[in-house]
C-alpha cells in the first residue's frame, strides 16, 4: 500500500552528520554521472540502513526515465526503463511516496533485482523527488530501517549540496551524446550524397544508416507515389529484387500511425506500439516481426511530404527517446534531400538518354550515305574557279551542288589535309553533314556558311596570315571549319528573340549569354564526333583540346554583343598589335571571325542588295513571330517602320567601319576594305530619296527592283553635280 507523508524544505542541515556530507561532497570529484551517484547512492544506504538505494534519472521534455547505477554499482550502460504513472506522480508531487517493489514496472525489477537480497520479497521502496528544469531524479531507497520522514529529510540534505555536482554531470553526458549523435549524422548524410544514383541503393544505405544511428531493430521507408496517391513500403535484405510483390507493398496513404504521420505531419512515437488507437500491423510493422515500440517520421522535401520512415523496436531500451527524436527528424531532412536529389538525377540520366535518341534521330536523318561520299569525292565538275581565293568574290556565281566540292578545293589549296593527316573521306562526310545541319531559312543558310569560309580561305591565302605570323597552322585550320560550322541549326531569330520567348535553347544557355552561337558550337561538336566525320582524330591530345577552344572562341566571336563589348579593347590593341602576345592573338582571331561573317558587305553591291534582302526577309519573319505571341518587335523586325536604307547605313557605320578600320590598322592588305564599305554607305545615303516615295511597307520590294540601281546612280550624278558646282562658286 503506498503512503505520502509530508515534511518540511529546510535549506539547512538538521538531521544529518555535517562532516560526512562535507567528505561526501569533497568526493565528488568524478566526470561520469554513475560513479557520482555510486558514491550518493553509498553515503545514502549506509545513512538509511537501506538494502539498497538507486537514482532514476528523468528528462523531463519526454518524460523519459533511466538507471545509470544500482547502490554501488555502476551499470554498463545507461539502462532506459519506462515511465510508470506512479513514478510519474512522485515527480508530480513535493513530497516523497512509498510501495513495495513488487509493484514496480517489470523492467525495473529486472534492474534492481541483482542487487537487493531474497529474504523479504515484499520490500518496501522510499521514493523522494529532486525535481528540477531539464533533469529531475527520483531517488528510491529500498527497505530501509530507520523512519520514513527520516529517510526523506536524509536525502533531502543530502542533495541540497551533491545536486548542482550531480547535475552538471548528467547535463554533460547528455550533451556528449548529443554531439557524438550529430557527428554520426553528419557522416551519415555524407554517405547519403553520394548515393543519390540508384534510388534502390539510397534508400537501403539510408535505412541501415538509420537503424544505426538510433540502434532500432528494423527500419522502413514508405514513399508517396502522388500518381496513384499510394504509399509505397520497401523492405531490406529481399533477394528476388526482380520479384516487386516480394520487394514493395503498396497502401493507402490514411491507414495506421504511419497514415497520421502523412495527415498530421509530425513524428509520433508510440513507446508501447500496441496501445496506440491507429497502430496497424499490416503497416505499421513488418511481417513476422513482433512490433514493441516505434518511431514513425514524415520525410520531407520542399514540395512537401514525400514519404514516411518507420524505426521499430529500440535495442537494448523498452522505446526510443527524445534524442532518438531530434536524430529522426534531422535525419529526414538528410533523406528527403538525398531521395529527390535521387529522382531528379534518375530524370537527368533519362533525359540524356532520351536526349541521346534524340539526336541518333536528328544523325539518321541527317545521315550521309556512303553513296553521297563517294559523289562527292569522284565528282569531275569544273572546280578551278579562277576567283574563288578573291576576297570579294561573289559566292552566287557557283552552283550550289558545287559548293561542298570547292571546300574540299579550299583545304587541299590550304594544305590542311596534308598538315593535319585529314583523311579525304572524313572531311568529305564532315563537310555533307555539316551541309545537312543547316535549315532552310532566308540568310543563315549553308550559302551564308560557305561565303563565310571561303572568305577565311581567301584572307589566309590574300593575307598570309600563317606566313606573316598572324596566325599559326591549328588556329588557320580552325578559323575555315569556325566559317562552315559558325551558324549551323541557325532559326533565323536573334538571341533576344530566344530570351524573351522563354525558348529551350535560351533555358538551355541563357545564362551563359550567346544564346544562339552555343547552340551552333554544340551541333559542331555533335557533327564532329560522329563516327566517320572526325576530321580531328589525328591530332595529338593537346592540340585537340587546344582546337576545340579555338573554336569556341570563333563561334562565340560571331555574337556581335561580344564584339561591341570588347570593340574599345580591340581598338587600343590595333595601334600597338604584338605578334605572339596571346591577348592580341586572341583578338586578332575574334575580329578575323567578325570580318569574315560580314564580309557579305565587301561583295559588289548587286550582292549587297540581295544579302540586305535575305537578311530582311529573316527580321521581318522574327517581327511577325514576336507580334503574334503579344511582343513588340523592334523597328528594325518590323516591316511597317523599318526604313531600309538607314537600317543599312546605320549597321555599316557602327558595326563595319569600325571593324574594318582595326583589321586594316592590324594587317595593312587589309586596309581596302574600308573604302568598299564607304562606298556602299553612298549608295545607301543615294537611295534614301527613293525609298522616301514610297510607303515604308514597300521597302523590300523597292529593294529587289531592277530599277533602283538607275535611280541611285542617278542620284549619285546629281550628287557629283552640286558638289562641282559647289566647289567653282567656292572658287
């Protein structure tokens, strides 16, 4: 039967020996919290007249109980008992209780039984509260021989000095505890990032890691399959992984303690399993497996929930604690991370291989047969062009079937099959696909690619780039397969376009600016590492990683918002240009690639006209594009403002000129150049009258009149007339 008897808190010793309490508290000297209370447990038994006394060490947030000595015994490890409601009402209490031993929970009798003797089973038990914030005790003395209240007083004395000591030293152990824990975690989540490539490998890593970490017996994880708003269970250790019905079980996502975890979003845990109104075994434990307590936890990710984590039965201990707890929910974080890491990279892997299918399916068709090769190579057409290494050789004069037959003349003439070992084969399914990898739009076509190299051709060879030092042999080589491959897969749309259209090309590059011209550099890459179409192969590792750069550094240049940011820093080179100085070859190349891609404008001017009208039709499709998604296009895409010939002065005068004049001012044979320029922005400035008669909707088709040449020159005479007579009244 228990008993409450109640006694006064004196701050002051009254009953017990102030000397062996002073002998006491100078012997409390240890770090560990069970050799302190060996020694209070001692000075307590021998001050009673007790059997035996013990400490039950409580943590108040969870109401979680533990034994770490038995009278003078220090136990192994720390021994976790349960939270029995009549320990629970001592320390509810401020006074001390009694039973009988018997009447205490089976896990503490089987602690404390060792070490009381067998003479009176019926042995009566002091309980006394210390409570305090984090950590409370209940002391127990068992059968002692001296007075109840006088028992009380004892230990109440007693732990008006060894508390402090006494507490210290269970907060510090907890601490080291938890600190270890956290180490543990951190090596855990190690682990868990670098499993992220098989979801089946992350998810049994994770659950032996989380078995563990909190020593449960058996761990789950349950994910959410959001398709079929299912819960997905994986067991460890199956064998048939072939066999699903063996490896996973599916349940509906409202059913047990795992189906609240879901719903509510918080850890429950279930000290005795069995008792919790939701408890279902089917779910909530695994098959054959007698389910004691249980830690259930949600698994989250920034979406949300995504799967639930099960630690049934704790080793050693009747249920998991609060640290237990903390270790959960912090290792679920870890999970959930590593799980969606886990998917999105499984998403990746499928999205190469789709993406690898994909351009299989782009390459089959895009394939060049032997046949074609062989045409190619055999062809006996007329290939001697007399001025195909002029540098203003209009490219319109060749037929187009021709075309891949005169940059095959262009590499012999240049010698860079002989240099470089290109085999002829190679080069000639290289140029075809390349061919192939051009779309049929009104400017950036093959035609524009192959006016590109042939103007590189004719600057190597015009301006013995390669003799004079400019450039070496692999940067030469570079720079005419820059010329073929520098547009390929062009839409006929601007960067701009891309961007504000939210395209996949510009989710692709955006953010590495040069939109479009990343897009042509990597379907250059893509063509030159097709089997059969590896120009490079012969190269030495080093020279090809130095040639993949080059041409880069080619393409890239022929974004024109690169050349107008860098056209200050090219300029201030031009007037003191070092050759061998790697900037300045640097810059050198970028300007070559620029000059070669506009050198449509130092063609006679009939062909001026016609790369003004390709050009055009291409803004004014894109001006159409923008309008029809909502957008304002700019006034040079529309066809309703946009007045041709300031367009074309405009674009000469602050993209050409000044490019021509650092080219010129960096390599003196090229300094020409500039004049052709000058005497197109003429004829431009002349056909600004005619273009003004007419509304600003017809521009193109005043462009493409057969009459508009006599007009200007017409207006060119005129010109020449009032600047003679201007010049006699001046006279």
């Amino acid at each position: 039967m228990a008993s409450q008897k109640r006694h006064s808190r004196r701050k002051s010793i009254q009953n017990s020996d102030p000397g062996k309490i002073l002998d006491l508290v100078m012997s409390l000297t240890d770090d560990g919290a069970a050799q302190l209370e060996v020694k209070i447990n001692t000075y307590l038994r021998d001050e009673c007249e007790a059997d035996a006394v013990l400490q039950v060490v409580v943590h108040n947030a969870g109401m979680e109980a533990s034994l770490d000595a038995v009278d003078a015994t220090a136990l192994a490890r720390k021994n976790k008992i349960c939270m029995t409601a009549k320990m629970a009402d001592v320390l509810k209490s401020v006074v001390e209780q009694n039973d009988i031993l018997t009447n205490f929970g089976a896990d503490f009798q089987t602690i404390v039984s060792p070490y009381v003797t067998k003479d009176n089973i019926k042995k009566r038990v002091i309980m006394y509260p210390v409570i305090d914030k984090t950590f409370s005790v209940v002391v127990c003395v068992i059968a002692p021989k001296i007075l109840e209240e006088h028992v009380a007083i004892l230990i109440h004395e007693c732990f008006l000095f060894v508390w402090p000591v006494l507490k210290k030293a269970i907060a510090l152990e907890y601490e080291c505890t938890l600190k270890q824990k956290c180490q543990q975690l951190l090596r855990v989540a190690r682990r868990l990032f670098t499993q992220v490539a098989s979801l089946e490998t992350l998810l049994q890593i994770a659950m032996d890691q989380a078995k563990q970490l909190t020593k449960a017996e058996h761990c789950c994880v349950l994910l959410v399959d959001v398709e079929r708003m299912e819960l997905v269970k994986r067991f460890t250790g199956t064998t048939n992984t072939d066999d699903k019905e063996m490896s996973e079980r599916r349940f509906p996502m409202d059913v047990g303690i795992t189906g609240q975890v879901i719903s509510t979003g918080t850890l429950i845990n279930c000290k005795v399993a069995k008792n919790h109104p939701a408890y279902y075994s089917e779910i909530d434990c695994n098959s054959g497996v007698e389910c004691k307590s249980i830690l259930c936890f949600p698994i989250r990710e920034q979406t949300g929930i995504i799967g639930v984590g099960q630690l049934i039965n704790k080793i050693g201990d009747p249920y998991f604690d609060a640290m237990d707890e903390e270790m959960a929910l912090a290792f679920s974080i870890y999970c959930g991370v590593c799980i969606m890491h886990s998917v999105v990279y499984q998403k990746i892997q499928e999205a190469h291989i789709r993406n690898a299918l994909a351009n299989e399916l782009v390459m089959y068709h895009m394939k060049v047969g032997d046949s074609e090769v062989s045409r190619l190579l055999e062809c006996s057409g007329f290939h001697n062009h007399p001025h195909l290494n002029s540098l203003h050789f209009n490219i319109r004069a060749l037929p187009l079937r021709e075309l891949p037959c005169y940059v095959l003349k262009m590499f012999d003439d240049l010698g860079f099959d002989k240099k470089f070992n290109i085999k002829k084969h190679k080069l000639a399914r290289f140029i075809l696909h390349v061919k192939k990898g051009y779309r049929d739009v009104p400017y950036h076509s093959w035609l524009h690619a192959f006016n590109v190299a042939q103007w590189a051709y004719a600057a190597l060879t015009n301006y013995k780039l390669i003799q004079q030092g400019y450039l070496s042999d692999l940067q030469a080589l570079m720079y005419v397969i820059a010329g073929l491959v520098h547009d390929m897969d062009h839409r006929g749309t601007t960067n701009n376009f891309q961007i504000q259209g939210q395209t996949t090309l510009a989710a692709l590059y955006s953010s590495e600016g040069s939109v479009m011209e990343r897009h042509h550099l990597a379907q250059a890459m893509c063509v030159l590492n097709t089997e059969g179409c590896d120009i490079l192969e012969t190269l030495p590792r080093r020279d090809y990683d130095r040639a993949i750069m080059t041409l880069r550094d080619y393409v890239l240049a022929t974004d024109l918002a690169n050349y107008f940011k860098n056209l200050n820093e090219f300029r201030a080179i031009s007037y003191d240009y070092q050759k061998g100085n790697r900037g300045h070859t640097t810059a050198l190349q970028s300007l070559l690639m620029n000059a070669a891609d506009l050198s449509d404008q130092l063609k006679d001017w009939g062909c001026v006209k016609k790369t003004a009208a390709a050009v055009l039709s291409e803004f004014f499709k894109q001006g159409e594009l923008e309008k029809s998604r909502g957008d304002l296009p700019p006034n040079i895409m529309d066809r309703e403002k946009c007045f041709i010939p300031d367009l074309e002065i405009q674009f000469l005068t602050t993209t050409c000129v000044p490019l021509f004049e650092i080219v010129g001012r960096i390599i003196p044979k090229a300094s020409p150049c500039l004049k052709i320029i000058e005497n197109h922005i003429e004829r431009w400035d002349a056909a600004i009258p005619i273009f003004a008669e007419v509304p600003i909707t017809a521009g193109l088709s005043v462009l493409l009149s057969p009459e508009l040449d006599n007009l200007i020159e017409q207006n060119l005479k005129e010109k020449e007339r009032q600047r003679l007579e201007a010049e006699q009244e001046g006279d």
